[in-house]
C-alpha cells in the first residue's frame, strides 16, 4: 500500500492541500489533521486529490465533514482532481450537487476568483458522461 503523503501551500487568500497516495482507515486521521491546519490558516481550502491512487468511504466522511465545517463558518472548502470512482458515492448521495468539485486545481481558483467557466459540478466536473453543450 502506497503511504499517502500530504503538503500544503499558500496561494494568496487560499490553501492548497495536496494528497498523494491511498487514503484509507489507516490513514484517515493524519488525512483529516491537514485539511485542519489548513482551515486555521485560511477560510479558502482546495483539496488537490489528482495524486490520489485510493480512496475509501472514510477519506470521503473527511472531506464532507470539513467542507461542513468550512461551509458552516462562511469559508470555502474545494475538491479538485478527484477520480469519479472514489468520489462516486458522493454522486449516488446527492452530495456532489452541493460540494464544490473542479477538474483542476487551476479550476478551483478560477471559481474562487468568480471567473470560472460556470458551475464546479458542471460537465467535465469528475462526472462519467458529462457532456459540454
């Protein structure tokens, strides 16, 4: 199993938390300190998730819940890079309609600037058969 591993960078207003690896039960709670420190530096967290090789449904409670929190204290907590298969269930639940999903990182910025091509759970969004048109 491949050990995650987690950096995080300031971007202007912004934090930018990067994963890199499997994310599971082992690893969920050093999963959920990084999101953590983020939110105390800045009410605006991207999670980057395109290095992410697995992910189970307890990294998934992670991110709803600090996207809550974020949400609940008038921040914002951004998903970009995702995988659909890891985030599938988020889709089944209705979730991805809420959570701010983007493609890239670049995205997420975009969105956060208010210049973004739409709406972050849009086509391309980490959805299987999104369609631009």
């Amino acid at each position: 199993m491949a050990e995650p591993r987690f950096s995080m960078e300031s971007h202007g207003a912004s934090v930018v938390v990067s994963v890199q690896g499997e994310l599971d039960i082992t690893s969920s709670q050093r999963f959920d300190d990084c999101p953590s420190e983020a939110a105390a530096a800045s009410d605006q967290v991207i999670l980057d998730m395109s290095a992410v090789d697995f992910m189970d449904t307890t990294a998934l409670a992670v991110i709803v819940a600090h996207w809550r929190r974020q949400a609940d204290m008038g921040g914002q907590f951004l998903l970009a890079g995702a995988r659909y298969r890891y985030t599938k269930a988020l889709w089944i639940t209705g979730l991805a309609d809420r959570l701010p999903m983007h493609d890239t990182v670049e995205d997420a910025f975009a969105a956060l600037a208010g210049t973004g091509s739409g709406a972050a759970n849009g086509p391309g969004a980490s959805e299987p058969g999104a369609s631009a048109g």
